[in-house]
C-alpha cells in the first residue's frame, strides 16, 4: 500500500479556524508535490466535505470551497480529519455533522481531530474511552461535557489506536506528518517539513506549553526582543549580570524590570528555556544526556537531572523512554 493514493476527507464547517484545515491539507498536498518531483504517482487524493456540500466561511472570513458533502465524499475514505473552530459547537447542534460523522468514521481506516474538532468527535461517540487532547484553552470544557473522554491537555496530539487528536492551530500539521510517516515513512515526513520549512517535526508527546507561553511578553523592546534571544541561545552565558549587560541595565534594575514586566524571574525563565530545549533533544535526538545538558547551557547530566527531578517529576532518561516514540 505504500505506494497506493489515499483518500483524506478534510471536514469543514462555518467558523473554522482556517488553519486547522488548510495545514493538513497543505502537508498532505506537499507529500503529492514531492512524488511527482521523484516521478512517483500521487500519495493522496485531499477533499474538503462540508455537512450540505456548501461552501463554508472561517472565522477569519476566509472563504473555503467544499468538494461535496460528507455523506458523498466519505463511502470510501482512508482518513476522516475534523478541523476545529469557534463554529464547531454551533455545527454540532444544529446540523447533520454527527451522524455523518459516525457514519463517515465507520468507512474510515483512521479518524481525526484537529483543536476543538474534537468536540465533534465526542458529540459523535468517537473519543469514547480514548485518550485526547484539543487546544488547551478548551480541554476542560471537552472533559466536563464528555466524561466519558480521557483528556490530556499537554501533547500536540495523541493516537489512541486508529483515532488521532491534536492540540490547536499549527499542532495539525504535527498531526498530519505524522499520520504521512504512519503510511510512507519518517523519511517522507521529514521531507515534508524540510519543504514546508518548519523547524522541526514535534513528536506528539511534546508539550503544548513552552517557555514563551509560560511568560508575559515584554512591552519594552529590549526586553522582548531579549526574551526572543534567550531561547534562540540557551547555551549562552544567560545569568542575571549578562543579561543585564545586553539589555543596557544594572543587574538589579534588570531583574526587576524583568520580573514586572513577564511575570516570571530571569533565572526562572532561563531554566524554562533550557528545560524545553532539553525535552525536545531527548524526544528528537540520540545524543548522550551529559552532551544535551550542556547543548542547553547546563554543566552536566547531573544539572539536568535535579532540573527534570524538580520542575517534571521524572528523571532525563526516564523521560526519553516515554517521549521518544509517543
């Protein structure tokens, strides 16, 4: 089946978030683009479906052209993908969608959600007894109204046997490689990424949290433009009195201007960096854990095991043995 053209039926409704479903698609497109360019046929044949067939609008009020109906689209389909949005409650309640959702998922060999489109396939009895996730924002609003789903708010996405869920926005992409290196390989995902010039393939046990969600952006240039320079070098010497200097303050005036302004201190934010850094060289890499805990601007693999010990609860390589393959 490798080299078998697939059916990926991308499900669209009034108010999507456009990107939930034009990322997929442009993964998926990317993966035909790149055959042809080998002389190979096409991987995927991409449709959007609506519940009536119609045209739909997102959010942005960009407009977005169905190919037909779910109902006609999904007879045969391979992979059903649900984007989400602000409109997917209002299309849960007062149209088709989730019988037809049922009904399409029945003929599908994998089903998936992109951000709250995973409230449709809650609605439709599909995350029943699942493990999920969905943007964080809505996660609690997910696992209050669906009990009967497992919610976790903290990986990009989740595969629970044939069902895939994934956080929001640019998190579908995560998905979509990852649905493309299920069927052709983690050579072809990481092609795909490579041409789409995304910085990395994020494996889906990443967290949905980063540093720069866990501070306040700065409003002072300096300081922001410092923040953004912080994760791009945390092997840098990044103590108080160095950042200080590069920002033109004392160290004192420094720390707390920094604190004020992110609501986070620099020492705090520091480690944060190099913590994610680490996660994310432990998830995507081999390297030994002595050499990731000095790529991240820590002395050693003892550093960073009392780092993991204290802010993640496990240990480096306990953590890489989870992650690596999530």
């Amino acid at each position: 089946m490798r080299s078998a053209e697939r059916s990926i039926v991308i499900v669209v409704f009034d108010d999507i978030q456009s990107l939930d479903a034009v990322g997929p698609l442009e993964v998926f497109h990317t993966a035909n683009r790149l055959a042809q360019l080998r002389g190979d046929p096409p991987r995927y044949r991409i449709a959007l479906a609506s519940a009536d067939g119609r045209d739909v609008a997102a959010h942005s009020g960009l407009r977005m052209g169905a190919d037909g109906s779910i109902a006609d689209l999904c007879t045969d389909v391979d992979t059903l993908v649900v984007a989400g949005g602000l409109g997917v409650h209002q299309a849960i309640s007062t149209t088709t969608l989730v019988g037809e959702l049922r009904t399409a998922a029945s003929h599908a060999r994998r089903v998936a959600s992109v951000c709250t489109g995973a409230f449709a396939l809650a609605a439709a009895g599909l995350l029943d007894g699942r493990r999920a996730t969905t943007h964080w924002a809505s996660a609690q609003h997910l696992a209050d109204l669906h009990p009967e789903v497992i919610v976790d708010n903290d990986p990009i996405f989740i595969r629970d046997g044939t069902t895939w869920t994934s956080a929001g926005v640019t998190a579908g992409m995560d998905l979509a490689l990852a649905l493309v290196a299920d069927d052709l390989g983690d050579g072809a995902a990481h092609d795909i990424a490579s041409w789409l010039v995304m910085f990395t393939r994020r494996p889906g046990g990443q967290s949905q949290f980063s540093a720069s969600l866990g501070a306040r952006p700065a409003r002072r240039p300096q300081l922001s433009d410092l923040q953004s320079w912080i994760v791009d070098h945390p092997d840098e010497d990044l103590t108080v009195t160095a950042l200080a200097d590069r920002a033109g303050m004392s160290p004192r005036h420094f720390a707390r201007e920094f604190a004020s302004e992110c609501g986070i201190t620099p020492a705090r934010y520091v480690e944060t960096v190099r913590l994610e850094r680490a996660r994310q060289l432990l998830q995507t890499t081999e390297l030994s854990i002595d050499v990731v805990a000095r790529s991240v601007g820590l002395s050693g693999d003892a550093v960073l095991h009392r780092v993991f010990r204290r802010r993640l609860g496990t240990t480096p390589a306990a953590y890489r043995t989870h992650f690596a393959h999530s």
